[in-house]
C-alpha cells in the first residue's frame, strides 16, 4: 500500500472514530516540488513546480449545526469552533488555535468569505467534520501546508456547493497560510497542489497568476526526480530570507523598476555599475533565474526533458554562489548526483538547509542515491533521506 493510500484509510478511520458515523467522501491535494525558478516568486516573476505523488487527505462530514470540527493524526485532540466565531478569531485571535488547526480553520474562514463576497449568505453554510491524514511529510521542503490546504478547500468548496475555481481555492488557501497561520508565503506551493497534473508541471506567474500546464514528459523519457532531503536546517533561515527580500527590494528600486521581474539579463551591465556587490548579485539571481525558468519551458517543449539538465545546474551554481542559500550539504548532494550521473541537479525550496532534487534516468537512481549516501557519509554529515516523487494530479475528490 502506498503512503497515500494508507492516508485515505487513516483520515476514513479517524473521522469514524471522532464521529461513529462513516464520511460523506474524501478529498485529497499533494505536496510538491519546485523544479526551477527560486526566490523569484516575490519579485514578481516565474516559477515552476510540480504536483508529487503525496497527498493529504481530508474525510468530512456534514453536520446538522453550524459548527466546524477538525482533527489530524498529528494531534488526538480535535479543535471545534462556531463557523460564526471564525471572522473573530482570524487574524487577530490566532494564537487561541493550536497551530496546525489553523490550516483547516484558516481555509474555511477565507472561504466563508470568499462565499459572502459572491453573494452567499454564510449562515447558509453547513457545519463540517474533517479528518486528516497526511503522506506529504512535513518541513521537507514538500509543502504539507499546501496540501493541507488544498483537501480542506477543495473538499468545502463541494460540501458547501461554491463552485470556486481552482485559483480561486489556491488563493484561499494562500490566505489561510498568511493571516490565519502567520506564515509570510507567497502562492507557488497552493497553486501547484491544485492545478497539478500526471507527468506535468505549473508554468506560473506571479504577477498576474496566470498558470500553465506544461508536458514535462518524464515517465516518457525515462526520467525520475530524486529528492535529498539533507534534513538540515539552519538556525538563520528566518534572517537570511528577511534579508534576501530586502536586497531584491532595494535591487529594484535603484533600478527604477516595480519588481525585478522587470529587468532582463541585458541590464545586468547597468546593475553592476549602480550597486554594491551584493546587492548586485541578489539581483543576478533572481533576474536570470526568471529567464532559466522561461527558457526550461521553452527547451522542454522544444527537445524535451533532458534538455533541462544544464539549467538545474545553472540554477544551483547561481544559488550558490550568487544568492548565498545553499549550504555543504545540498552542494555535495547537487554535486554527488551530477558525478553519479544525473542529467541535472539543483538545491530547491528556500535554502539554508531543505532538500536538493536530481534529474536521473531511472536505471541509475539506486547508483545515484548510493552515491549521495556514501559521500554524507564520508563527509561525516547526518544520513539524508533519499526518494523518488512523480509529478502528479492535483486536488481533487477521491471518493
Ligand atoms: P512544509 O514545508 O511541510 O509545508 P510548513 O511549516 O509550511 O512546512 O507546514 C507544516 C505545518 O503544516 C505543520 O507543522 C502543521 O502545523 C501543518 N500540517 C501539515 N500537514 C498536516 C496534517 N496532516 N495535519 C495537521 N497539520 C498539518
Ligand atoms: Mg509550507
């Protein structure tokens, strides 16, 4: 049985166990994973994600009073609130609600008024049970926030009939993520867990949020992506991302620009000339990793997956060496695959620690992930957790 197979009886199981009753269905949505285009979504720009093969799932029942109850297999105790109470307690009152609450509660706080803002009188809407169990683990830099997320919203958007679009789920979900957990995120992770699909990836922009579905053609060629999560986290990640934004911000107005997303690599040149080093080298990140993201897009269509490998590459060096997020670990990981044999490999998620993936043909994963094994080992770095994913479909209802 796959982990997310287990999660569907898990989440089933526990909604019997709070309620003695079975569920009126389940709804799932995955994690992902960014396959090109980091730090560029706050300025901005282009992202490129795809949907994985590990779900949350949420098992719900209606209710016959306008109360909400949630309960995870994280925590034994469920949290019920009046869905009336929910305009009082999101933003200002969060801290009441244990932390992970806040995700489910969260969401159908924003779509309670995403419903009144289409004209729905909320009193309309029915009270709820949901139950959730999970496959996506959790800080590996796969986005279980997202996926908790997307099966609570798509699975009220069906309970409570609002017919809201996938992006408008997404944006529900990102809202939850920022006022009601406090979490200062943008919409790539919730985007991607909705609009995912099999063998596919979610060409986005985040200016003006159009998303598209682009073939990525893995399974085809014969490709796997393989995760090293070096489960290492650096204490200054919190500082270093606040800095990172604060140097795009001011790279961008030396510019004279709204976002970085405005530059293109032909006005590096000038950058160079009006800013210090650093700041210029933020700014050479982000302004080619746009380009890196559009120029993936381009070559995927046009010769296909392994096309990619160098911009992976690219992309990591200039992480690396430009943005200054990556740390040993995720270099030796990039650089211990590609050695192994990967087509390309790149550190993704927010740096300071997280996860690395690798392009590989799939005869030489088990070499690959040896490789990466023995060289922590010999590094004398704590053992990695090594696995596959498969872009996957995104939020829908399982049964
Ligand atoms: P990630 O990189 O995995 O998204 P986050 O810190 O953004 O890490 O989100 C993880 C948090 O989301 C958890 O600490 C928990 O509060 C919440 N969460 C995720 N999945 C579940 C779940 N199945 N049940 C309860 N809470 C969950
Ligand atoms: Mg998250």
């Amino acid at each position: 049985m796959t982990a997310t197979a287990s999660a569907q009886t898990d989440a089933r199981d526990l909604f019997t166990e709070l309620t003695g009753a079975v569920p009126a269905g389940s709804w799932s949505a995955p994690g992902r994973v960014n396959l090109i285009g980091e730090h560029t979504d706050y300025n901005d720009g282009f992202v490129f994600p795809f949907a994985i093969d590990a779900r949350t799932v949420a098992a719900v029942g209606v209710r016959d009073d306008r109360r909400i109850r949630v309960i995870s297999t994280f925590d034994p105790v469920p949290v019920e609130v009046a869905l009336a109470d929910l305009d009082g307690l999101f933003p200002a009152h969060r801290d009441e609600i244990v932390e992970w609450a806040r995700y489910p509660l969260g969401v159908a706080w924003a779509l309670q008024d995403a419903a009144r803002a289409a004209g729905r009188d909320p009193r309309s809407l029915g009270g709820v049970d949901i139950a959730l169990a999970s496959a996506v683990p959790v800080g590996a830099g796969l986005s279980s926030s997202a996926a908790i997320e997307g099966a609570t919203a798509t699975a009220l958007n069906d309970v409570w009939g609002l017919e809201l679009s996938p992006v408008a789920l997404a944006r529900a979900g990102r809202r939850a993520e920022n006022d009601a957990v406090g979490a200062p995120t943008g919409i790539m992770d919730q985007m991607a867990s909705m609009l995912g699909r099999a063998d596919a990836g979610i060409f986005l922009d985040c200016r003006s949020l159009e998303a598209e579905v682009v073939d990525l053609g893995f399974t085809r060629a014969g490709l796997e992506v393989l995760v090293v999560d070096t489960r290492v986290s650096h204490a200054h990640s919190t500082g270093g991302y606040g800095e990172r934004r604060a140097a795009c911000e001011r790279g961008a107005r030396i510019m004279g620009v709204p976002a970085l997303r405005d530059l293109t690599p032909a006005d590096l040149d000038r950058a160079r000339e009006l800013m210090d080093d650093v700041t210029f080298r933020r700014v050479r990140h982000v302004v080619t990793e746009d380009q890196r993201v559009l120029d993936a897009v381009r070559l995927l269509r046009a010769e296909g997956p392994r096309s990619i490998g160098g911009l992976l590459d690219a992309s990591h060096a200039s992480m690396r060496d430009n943005f200054e997020i990556s740390t040993p670990e995720l270099d030796l990981a990039v650089d211990t695959a590609r050695t192994a044999g990967a087509v390309g490999a790149r550190m993704t998620g927010g740096g300071f620690g997280g996860a690395a993936i690798a392009l590989v043909d799939h005869a030489r994963v088990a070499e690959v992930a040896a490789a990466v094994e023995a060289a922590f080992a010999a590094a004398g770095f704590g053992a990695p957790h090594v696995f596959t994913v498969h872009p996957s479909d995104g939020a829908h209802r399982d049964r």
